[in-house]
C-alpha cells in the first residue's frame, strides 16, 4: 500500500518516504533485531546499525553551515562484510563538511527505507606532508547488516539538503546484490597496480561489462603516496589522488563490492605507525582477521562455493621492509588456521588467494618475494590452494603448476590443473592502470606464443637479491590487462571448475586455463 493519491500529488519523493515509514509502525518494522522494510519494499531486510570508527576521527563541527543541497556524494564505493550474503557496506566521500549524512535502501528505487545515519570519518593531512596541502577529507560509511541472501537493493546516499530520494536526484542510486545463500555459477575479476589514469578508467569499462559479483584490487590502490617505501621520508605524497581514484572507479564499485588488499604503496606513514590509518578511513573490509595483528587488509570472506583470502605481504616483505615482520607471526598462523577450516568446509570446494607481493614472476623490477615464499607457499601447497593472485610487477605473468618451487607439471594456455594432486598456480595481474615494467624474455600469451626454456630472473631475499633461472614462466604479456575468474559448482563428486581468463584492455583474451577439483 503506497501513498494516497489526493497525497502524493502534494508531496515530493523524500516526503513520500517519510509517509511510508510513518505509517508502518515500529512495532510492525522491528523483527528480531533488523528492520524489516514489510510492505514498504517487498519484504527486503535492511537494517539501522552502522560501522563502528576503524580509526580516530575529527569530529564536524555542529556550527557547519555549509547548504548541503550544493554538495552531493562521489566515489561510491561497496564492500562485503564478513557473510557477503547478508551484510555489505556502501561508502562514500563528500568534498566539504555536511550535516547529518544519511543512506536510504529499498527494494525498489521508487520505494526506499527510512533515513539510516551514516558515520563520518574524517582525514587530516597537515600541510607539509608529501606535496599536499593542509587540508581534510570526508569518508561515509553505513554499514548494512541483516540483509536476503541473492537479493538486489537499490540505495541512495545523501545529507541534509541532499536527498537522493529527491525525483530530480534519482539518478544518482546505485544498486548492489547480495551474495547467494547457495552454490550458484558466478563470476568475479581482479587486478592490482590501478592508480589514476585512462587505462585505469579502461580497465574499469571492461570490468563492468563482465557483470562480476566482486573485484579483488591486490594492492597498490591510488598510489597517493608515489614513492611506496612506507616511510614518512616518502616523497610526492598527495592526499588529493584518493579523491581521484574513487571518483574514476565509482563506476564499478557503486554497484560491484571493491574488495581491497595492501600493497606497499598502501603504507601511508604519516597517519598511523602501520600506514594504514588512511586506509581505515576510507575503506570498511571483513573485520574478521586476526586479532591484535593491526592488519586490516588481511580477511576473509565465502561466496558461493568459493573461500577468498586476503593477505598483507608488507608483514612478510624483504624486498620493501617498512612493516615486515609487524604482525609477530600473527598473520601466518591466522592464515593457516583459515586454510584448515575452509578445506573441511562441506561449502566450499575453492581457496583463492589475493594479495601484493608476487610468489613467482620474473618481471625486471620486483621479481619474486622471498619472504612470501619462505612464510606462505608451503601453507599454499599444504592446503592444496587453487589459485593465488598477485600485483606488484605491472604485466601479465602465469606460472605452469608449481609444487616445491619447481614445475609440477606445464599447463599450456587452455589447460586444466587439479590442485588436489598437483600443485598451485600464481598469476600476477598487476597491469591495471600504472605504467608498464618489462621481462627479459619476450611476450608470450594467447595467439602469439614464444615458448622458452627457461627465464632468468631473480628473488628478493633478507640479504638481498638473488639471482635464478625458472623454468615456470608460462605466459607473458606486457600491456595492460585484468583477470576473469568464472566459478561453476558441480554434483558431489563432479569436477567443479575456475575458468580463468587474462584480459587485455583491448577485450582480447590473453590466457585461459582451468582449475579443477571434486565438489564436496
């Protein structure tokens, strides 16, 4: 039952709304914890709660005067939190202070909840910091909990004097969808190493149009802080690329949870004694990693069949050691404690992996990281992982089948490996955006193969570089590009696959190949 005729004709949207929730009592709204949209949105549950502050924040002045209807929201960005299929994140970023910033969600765009409070955190960066300015940024966030499984909400952010409910202002909701609350054939992709440029706006088109149910980012986000030593010595620091980088990836993450891990040029110093105070402003992750380990890109979350683990390798990093070894040990053990849980998991058939630094890659400029290596590859072989996605190096790499750091066995574009009995295959997909670094053997990928024996390469260890010559290096390619991954359930006992596919930001498809194992 909507608004009265005779009513409506008298009444904006925004006023509409607040009829409607009006109407529908509390007595009849509240339902075991959540608020039950009822008649109001078709039974969709949305709920009031919002997240609580990640890191210390100015508060807004109660004096602001600014007129909210002159400002609206930008770099919409989505996140899972720790169950996918009932709680996600919508946040966003406002250019000045404002009063009262709200998110409203529905079932329908003509039919959205009532007003939930949004929190503010707040990022001050002192003049002198890098290259910026003195000045502040405004992240949102309204945490929803209590939502359907495999259902699609609608939802609008807004203040005081900006309300998306507004007729002229409609085009400015976003969509999300919850994750299934069974297997079901989905598709997700990912990269790392975007920053802000036209083939980071490119790569994004393309994303798009592949309809993902999320995008794994493995690190290197915006790249405000250009120099990535994770020191406060870091030079050309600019807080206002942030501003830049969510506006341009708004087009994918207002609709596609962006789920984010750190790269070393994530380690912004100058805000928290890990770097990753700015990174808990703007960002609202799975809170579910490992206690007391000050690590907050490090989760884990399930969709659908498939298990997604994010790590930190900043803990682990000889190469660039501004927080190696910050977590105690902490991060590994929670990681190997999630690997064991997830494999007796009768839910899920697939671990994959994401996180920045590579395992294997012979790119000219990081190569391999030894403390990855030394910490993480024997928990990926263990627990026979079934893939792992790296950045760091800005090109295509994809490795044959590696077990105990040799060639397990080749697996030519459009072959199929079986983890159980075989081994572990490491992609780096680090070519979304940033300018491109270069291999000392030549391209070889989907349609123009140059197969070689061996690469020479090197690997960062704790004394320093090291020089090796692998035989693993499968395909190469050296332009910009993302990673496809589609997951389709079987039967108990069929074969369940990943379909996994390099994409060039020409649409050319790079690479293929298949990871296979039993469904549980």
């Amino acid at each position: 039952m909507g608004v009265p005729e005779r009513l409506a004709e008298r009444m904006s949207m925004a006023e509409q709304h607040e009829y409607l929730r009006a109407r529908f009592s509390r007595r009849t709204m509240i339902r075991g914890g959540a608020v039950t949209l009822g008649a109001v949105a078709g039974g969709a549950f949305v709920p009031g709660a919002t997240a609580q502050a990640a890191v210390p924040t100015q508060t807004v002045a109660s004096t602001e005067t600014v007129d909210g209807s002159l400002v609206a929201p930008f770099g919409r960005h989505l996140a899972f939190g720790n169950d996918p299929s009932t709680e996600i994140t919508v946040s966003w970023q406002v250019p000045v202070a404002v009063k009262k910033p709200f998110i409203r969600v529905g079932a329908q765009p003509w039919d959205l909840s009532r007003k939930i409070e949004a929190e503010v955190r707040t990022l001050y960066t002192p003049a002198g910091v890098g290259a910026s300015g003195d000045r502040t940024q405004y992240y949102l966030h309204a945490k929803l909990t209590h939502l359907r499984p495999g259902k699609t909400y609608y939802y609008g952010v807004g203040h005081a004097g900006f309300d998306p409910a507004e007729p002229h202002l409609l085009g400015t909701l976003g969509t999300f969808t919850t994750a299934p609350a069974h297997k079901t054939p989905f598709t997700f992709t990912a990269f790392g190493d975007q920053g802000v440029s036209y083939h980071g706006l490119a790569n994004d088109s393309l994303i798009l149009g592949q309809n993902p149910s999320f995008h794994l980012h493995a690190g290197d986000i915006a790249y405000a802080d250009p120099s990535g030593a994770g020191k406060t010595a870091d030079t050309g620091f600019d807080s206002r690329v942030w501003d830049q980088f969510l506006a341009q990836t708004e087009s994918v993450a207002k609709s596609v949870p962006w789920m984010v891990s750190y790269g070393n040029h994530d380690m912004e110093a100058w805000y928290s004694p890990n770097g990753y105070g700015g990174e808990e402003a703007r960002f609202t992750l799975p809170d579910n990693g490992p206690d007391k380990a000050h690590l907050p890109g490090v989760y884990s979350f399930v969709y659908g069949n498939t298990a997604v683990i994010s790590l930190d390798p900043n803990d682990v990093s000889f190469e660039i050691p501004a927080n190696l070894g910050i977590s105690g040990g902490t991060q590994t053990t929670w990681f190997e404690a999630q690997l064991k849980k997830y494999r007796a998991s009768k839910d899920v058939d697939f671990i994959v992996v994401f996180f920045h630094h590579c395992a294997y890659c012979t790119s000219t400029a990081h190569a391999s990281e030894g403390g990855v290596r030394q910490e993480w590859v024997p928990l990926f072989e263990k627990y026979t992982v079934d893939l792992v996605i790296n950045g760091h190096n800005h090109q295509y790499e994809r490795t044959d089948v590696i077990k105990g750091n040799e060639v397990a066995k080749k697996l030519p574009i459009g072959g199929t490996a079986y983890p159980e009995t075989e081994g572990v295959v490491y992609v780096t997909a680090g070519a979304a955006g940033r300018s491109l670094y270069a291999f000392t053997a030549p391209d070889s990928y989907e349609g123009h193969e140059h197969e070689v024996d061996s690469v020479a390469s090197f690997i960062n260890l704790k004394d320093g570089k090291q020089n090796e010559t692998v035989e693993w290096s499968r395909v190469r390619y050296l332009n910009y590009s993302f990673l496809r991954v589609d997951v389709t359930p079987a039967p108990r006992g069929r074969y369940t696959t990943l379909k996994v596919q390099g994409i060039a930001e020409t649409g050319d498809r790079i690479d293929h190949f298949t990871v296979a194992r039993r469904a549980k």
